[in-house]
C-alpha cells in the first residue's frame, strides 16, 4: 500500500480517485506546524498540498519512503524544488487546470464592458429605471485583439470566433502557419492597437511584457477600444489606462488584476464609471478547484505506479558521472538561451543547439532543457518554465529542436553554440567555460567576443568608423547610464562591427531608441540576465 498524506484543504471530489484506489490509503491532515509534519512524514509515499503547507528541506529529509510532492495549484514556490531535486523527489504541479475557468471570466468581463452590466445593475438596485445610460455595443463582427495565445489566449479566440468576433493573435511564438490553422490572423503588437476593437491579454508578467501597453501604445489605439485583462496586473499600465479612458480613447475596461493586490483604497479603477473590476477571480471556480487537484491526484498515482507522467516542475534524476560533467554548464546553457532570446526578432521557430569537444561525448539532454528554459522564459516568463516542462512547452508551441555534436572545438576545450531561427531572422551565440572566469559568451552571429553573461547588457550593431563609441558613451553618460565593460567585435576594419557593453544598471527604453538613432549605427537592444 502506497500512503498519501494531504496537509491542505483540498477537495473530496478532487482526491476521490485516490481514495478509490485499491493500492493506496489517503490520509487528511491539514493545518500541521513544520515540526508536525516533519514528525509523521517518514510513513507517507506521497505529500499533497496547495499553497498553505511550505514543504522545506527539513521535511523532505524526514520523508524517507518520500517519492513525490504534488501542488494542486499552478505556482509551487511553497516548495523547495532545490531540495526535492536532490533527493530525488519528483514535484508536480496543475499548469492547465485553470484555462477554461480564466477563458470563461474573460468572456464574462469582456460581455460586461460591452454592456455596462454592473453599472447598469447599481442604478437599478438603487431603484433609478434607466434604460438610456446604458447604450453597449455587440461583439459580432467586432475585431478581437488576443495578446498572447498560450492555453488560455488560444481558448478565447476559439469562442470569440463563435460569437462571430473577427481575431487578431499576438504571441512570440506564433506563425503565420499555426495561426491559419486556428482561423485566426497574426498580428503585431501594433496592429492590435490600431485596428481592434477589443483586446483581451493573456501574456505572462515578465520585463518585456510589463507595460506593453502604456501611454505610447494608447497616442495611436483605435478610438472606442475596450481592454480586459484577466492575465497578471502591470502589463496594462495603470495610470496610463485612466488616461486614456478620460481622453474618450478608451470606451470602457475591465480589470481582474492589478500590479498591486490588494488595491490601494484610492486606486482609480475602483471609482471609475468606465472601468470594471473583480478581485482575481480567474481561476475562482469549483471546477477549477476540483480539476487542480483531479489532474495532481492523476499524476500521483502514475508516479507511485512507475509509470509514465507529466507536469512534473523540478529536473529528473541525472546520473552521477554525466551530473559532474554538465552541471557547470548548466548556468552558461540558460543564459545562453535567454541572451539569444533576446536578441532575435520573430516569432522563435527552430532552436538548433550544437556541443563540441569534451561535451559531444555524453548525453547532453538536461543541458538541452537548460537551453530551452533560457530562450522560452524570455517570453514566458522565468516562472512557467522549468528544466523538466521546457520541452514539452516548446512542442506545444511548434517550436523545433536540433541537436548537433562534433568533438572538433577550435580553440576551445568545449564549445555550446545556439542558433535561433524566426519568422524574421536567424541569430547565434556561443559560450564556454573559462578557467577562472566561469562562464564566457565568445561568439555573436560571426563576431568573436569576451562577455560575461550576467547583469544588463547592451547589444549594438554598427559600422566600424571612428568616434561611434565616443557618442555611444557620451550619451549614455548623459542619461546616467554607467559602463562598466566593453567588447567590440568585428571581421574587417570600416566593416559590420557590434558592440556588448555592460552598464552598471538598465536603461530606459527610450534610452536604448536614443541610442539606435545615431548615426552608423543599425540597432541596440537591451538584454537583461539574472
């Protein structure tokens, strides 16, 4: 018999196939202090808990007989996946639990801006019969803007188009291929705000995406859009949004997040004739509640069994030998794939890595995942993907993955090398391990480099001519940024050059366009790696 013990409130419907199952007993403690926990865990196979429980090393060391640790939830920073991963414990969480819940309540807010429904429900409850305040507008034949079509964006556009609704998706990864699959037109950022009527978002919060829409996107938004946002408050900005709604750009908005919870008392969302609110109620439904944990007492039961599972959150067992061989690699594989990341334009369709030398000799795969985490988390954001899930998220989202190996690495003893191709362009980068110096970026597309991949970089690409560093410098200066490293790249004197300069703190996107506008110089972009 299998034991599984539950140390959160959690649903009797949720861990009935549990309780049902001939080869496990399910034991329901919820509210146990850590000393408790640590007190009793050693009998259990399984530990089952939501966000109350803080599973912590002390616990895990306890749990002799521990094989798994499920999170009927979406997050799992309740649990210390460091620890669970060194003592083999597998952790899983319910990432798709909650799509149709937060698809759902987007619909239902985007129908309430549409048709004033609270409004017009406060006057009539105050006894005022006013049926001529409340003029709405029908969603058929209106453009849809979708920002982000992962799980949740891609279930809104499927019902928006049964309500006759006209679709434009955004989304890193999305191709004009997939998008023609699903019916729907891709779009830029851009063209959402110029030409939809409605735009819902469903990205995760991440540097890039906090405040995608703000005071710029709104001078050239299409006047009498209404905005839902039901995703992660900050990629909306706030004040900006009151602004617009004041200057009549905005029609109406409806908000279930905010970038901080709870609100201020005095926030402007929360008096505003336009705007509506929910408390984040996306995935506040008995259903989702219920899926959460029917989907983690499914996987439960698989991995108790020995057999095959999924939405596991923390890395897999690696052997001993290859562990000691790609672990220092780990850090460079992942900034490697951010750094490229974002650096490309597009949306991301293949990414090739290649291992030479020393490398080409083991299994590879974790360093793979590594990899992978490092370009989708740029997009994803850093907490939806992990080593274990970053595979699996790239085939949902059609992305390829080729693994090359050689055991020629000229001038190094290892070399990892990964190419990016997009829907607009191919990029590379390449790294290695330098005694002394750890990890080293050495190569940019065709440029050779010495970079260390931390902290805020910037990427320019310019025309080797004199007194463009001097500019570069000096306007920076000028806005405050400090330089703290340089390396300049180039194949040919007065040729295609770039330069990566490392600065004591980011700078603001205007900043970076300010700088793109000089004269020989094709582009800057900012990169940020943690």
């Amino acid at each position: 018999m299998f034991k599984v013990l539950v140390s959160d409130p959690i649903s009797d419907l949720g861990i009935q196939q549990l309780v049902d199952a001939a080869d496990v007993s399910v034991d329901k403690k919820p509210g146990l202090s850590e000393d408790e926990l640590v007190a009793i865990i050693g009998e259990y196979d399984a530990l089952l808990v939501r966000s109350q429980t803080r599973v912590t090393a002390r616990i895990m060391d306890a749990g002799k007989q521990l094989k798994v640790v499920g999170r009927a939830g979406v997050g799992v920073d309740n649990i210390d996946l460091e620890a669970a991963t060194q003592r083999g414990i597998i952790v899983i969480n319910a990432p798709d639990g909650n799509t149709i819940t937060t698809c759902e309540h987007t619909f239902a807010m985007m129908m309430a801006v549409a048709r004033h429904i609270p409004q017009a429900y406060l006057k009539t409850v105050g006894g005022e019969w006013d049926r001529k305040s409340f003029l709405g507008v029908e969603l058929r034949n209106k453009t849809l803007g979708v920002m982000g079509m992962g799980r949740i964006g891609s279930e809104v556009a499927k019902r928006a188009k049964a309500f006759g609704m006209n679709i434009l998706g955004y989304d890193p990864f999305l191709t004009e291929e997939r998008a023609a699959e699903m019916g729907i037109k891709l779009a830029s950022v851009d063209d959402i705000v110029r030409n939809a009527d409605f735009m819902t978002v469903h990205t995760p919060l991440t540097p890039e995406t906090r405040h995608m829409i703000s005071s710029k996107q709104f001078e050239v938004m299409k006047k009498g859009m209404r905005i839902v946002n039901c995703a992660r408050g900050g990629i909306i900005d706030e004040q900006a949004l009151v602004e617009a709604v004041d200057q009549g750009i905005v029609a109406g908005a409806a908000f279930d997040v905010f970038e901080v919870e709870p609100p201020a008392a005095d926030h402007p969302f929360l008096t505003h004739p336009k705007i509506i609110v929910t408390p984040h109620l996306g995935a506040s439904t008995v259903e989702a509640q219920e899926n959460v944990a029917i989907d983690v007492s499914e996987q439960v039961l698989h991995i108790l069994r020995d057999e095959p599972f999924i939405n596991a959150v923390n890395m897999p067992p690696i052997p001993a030998n290859v562990r000691k061989i790609l672990q220092p690699y780990f850090t460079l594989g992942e900034k490697l794939g951010n750094f490229v990341s974002q650096m490309t334009d597009g949306a991301v369709k293949e990414i090739v890595v290649s291992y030479s030398g020393d490398l080409a000799e083991v299994d590879t795969q974790p360093l793979t995942r590594y990899i992978t985490r490092g370009v989708l988390a740029h997009h994803l954001g850093a907490d939806q993907v992990n080593v274990v899930n970053s595979m699996h998220l790239a085939k949902e989202r059609s992305v390829n993955i080729v693994v090359n190996k050689t055991h020629v690495a000229k001038d190094f003893t290892n070399l990892v090398t990964v190419t990016l191709r997009s829907s607009k362009e191919e990029r590379t980068v390449a790294g290695t391990l330098l005694t002394g110096y750890g990890p080293r970026i050495v190569q940019i597309d065709s440029y050779p480099v010495d970079v260390a991949p931390e902290g805020n970089l910037i990427l320019i690409s310019h025309n080797d001519k004199p007194g463009i560093i001097g500019r570069v410098g000096t306007l920076l200066g000028s806005n405050d940024v400090n330089i703290a490293a340089m390396q300049v790249g180039r194949k040919l004197v007065g040729g295609a050059a770039i330069m990566v300069l490392t600065v004591d703190k980011g700078a603001a996107k205007s900043v970076i366009e300010e700088v793109a506008q000089l004269s020989d110089l094709n582009s800057a972009k900012e990169i940020h790696l943690v």
